[in-house]
C-alpha cells in the first residue's frame, strides 16, 4: 500500500512541476522559483542531492528514475531522459539536448521503419565534475566520463576519457584537462 502511496505522491508532484513550476522565472531571476522546482523534484526523482538547481522549462519525462547529486543542474529549456544518472558538480548550459530510454529499431528493410517498433537503449552516465555547454546534444548510452567539458553545439556519439576536452560535430577530442598547455 505504502508504494501505491509513494507513486501518486511522485505524480502529485510531477502535476505541479509541469502545471506550475517549471514555467517560473530562471533560477537568476527568482530563488524562490529554484526553492520550488528543487522540492518537486526531490519528491519526483529516485535521488537528488543538495543544492541541485532545476531551471526554468527542464523536460525531464516522468522523472521518477533520475539520480542527480549535489550542486549539480539541469539547465534552461534542457531535455534530458527520465532515467538518467547526473554526478555531483555538474553544470549543464541551456538547451542541451540528451536522447532518451527508446530509439526505433531499424535492421529490416523489408518494412518501414516506423512499423519496426522501438528498443530500450543504454542509460546515459554523467559523471562528477562535468560541465556541458548550451545547446550540446549528448546521444543514448554514452557515459560522459569524470571531469569532461563538452563544447557548445556539440554532437556527442561515442565516449571519451575522463577529463576530456571534447567538441564539434561529431564531438572529437580537443585535448586533456591534463595537458599543461
């Protein structure tokens, strides 16, 4: 009985997420509407740390299987996947864009595509310590390794080492945070 409770208590809170709080000012703007995002969605997510910051228009589906951790954000108008897993000290810009549970299977030629069905995809990772510029677009099943900054408008297919300074479409590396450059 007490998980039937706990669900609706998550949809309650998802209801005035999208109802209301999402559409508030920007955390710069207001701090009372970063207050109100942030206690819907300690009560939507399956974990969020302290001093995380939902901005304005976050898209995050039902949310009920994300894990963020502390003083990290989802940012401005960002759209992310409901399951996926966000690091501590993650800074994500405005914009940004990461490919979600599902994709449409594709293999046979035989039939059209949109009567192939779709497939569950790997979850996206971001690890500690990441910073992701505005308008990135981050693909499903990628693990945007510790420390990795990801350039403005890049197109992120496959993964990179920790530390990793990483843009363009597709996104290369650029170099290592390690360099002394």
């Amino acid at each position: 009985m007490s998980n039937k409770i706990e669900k609706l208590n998550k949809y309650f809170y998802l209801l005035i997420y999208r109802a209301f709080a999402q559409y508030l000012p920007s955390s710069a703007k207001s701090k009372l509407s970063k207050r109100i995002r942030y206690y819907c969605c300690k009560r939507i997510f399956r974990s969020c740390g302290i001093n995380v910051n939902i901005e304005h228009k976050a898209y995050f589906g039902k949310g009920f299987d994300v894990c963020i951790g502390d003083n990290s954000g989802i940012g401005i108008n960002c759209s992310i996947p409901s399951d996926i897993v966000i690091g501590s000290n993650v800074l994500m810009g405005p914009d940004v864009f990461i490919f979600g549970e599902y994709t449409h299977q594709f293999e046979r030629t035989d039939i059209p595509i949109q009567k192939q069905g779709r497939c569950k995809c790997r979850k996206v990772v971001i690890e500690d310590d990441v910073w992701i510029g505005r308008q990135a677009i981050i693909n499903h099943g990628r693990v945007i390794k510790k420390g990795t900054i990801v350039a403005a408008a890049s197109v992120v297919t496959h993964d990179f080492p920790a530390y990793s300074i990483i843009g363009g479409n597709p996104a290369q590396l650029i170099r290592s945070r390690y360099d002394k450059k």
